[in-house]
C-alpha cells in the first residue's frame, strides 16, 4: 500500500532525496502501523514526536491505510526525551559563538 508522508522541520532529512519540501509517497506492506513507518523512514524510534493521520492525533500502534495523509513533527516546545540533548548541545546553544560572560569575563 502507498501512503502520502510528510515529514516537518528537522525530520525533513529523513525523506528521501527526491522527495519534495519532506513529502514522500512511501510504500508499506498491509497492515503496517505507524511505528512500521517510522522504522521505515529510519526516524530513531526514541525522539519524541506528534504524529498526525488524515489530520488526528495517533499513536504508533495505528494501522494505517492505503491513502492516508502522515504528519510526522518534532515536539513544538518545552521537554525531551532523555539523549536528546547532551550537556555538550545544551551550552553551545547557550553560547554559540563563543562570547565572554561579562560579569566574570570567562567564556562561557
């Protein structure tokens, strides 16, 4: 069965280089369930996300049908998933070119 894929934001990157702005028409096998097409698409099974099928909020043991319309965002605001964020990432986005912290005039 064919489905109508479109993945948001940073998980654009996982459609395949043909598809156009993160829409993909994906072939599964019947009675593959959204958690198939993750796996399909190679989304790392532990981010979060909001999946979305013909427009309703869904999670990964939906069965899907040929036809469907599946949304796939990263999570719009606020927590993660533990690994999401390494103390690494978190202080680069804090500083991220590297300015001095003017009250103790160290880098941060």
């Amino acid at each position: 069965m064919q489905i109508q894929l479109h993945l948001h934001a940073t998980f654009a990157t996982f459609v395949a280089t043909t598809a156009r702005d993160g829409v993909d028409a994906v072939e599964l096998s019947d009675g593959a369930t959204v958690a198939d097409l993750v796996r399909h698409v190679g989304l790392p099974p532990e981010l979060s996300r909001i999946v979305l099928v013909n427009g309703h909020d869904v999670e990964d043991d939906a069965a899907l049908r040929a036809g469907d319309a599946v949304d796939i965002f990263p999570p719009l605001a606020g927590g993660s998933a533990a690994g999401w964020y390494t103390p690494e990432a978190l202080e680069a986005s804090r500083n991220p070119v590297g300015l001095p912290d003017f009250k103790s005039g160290v880098r941060l």
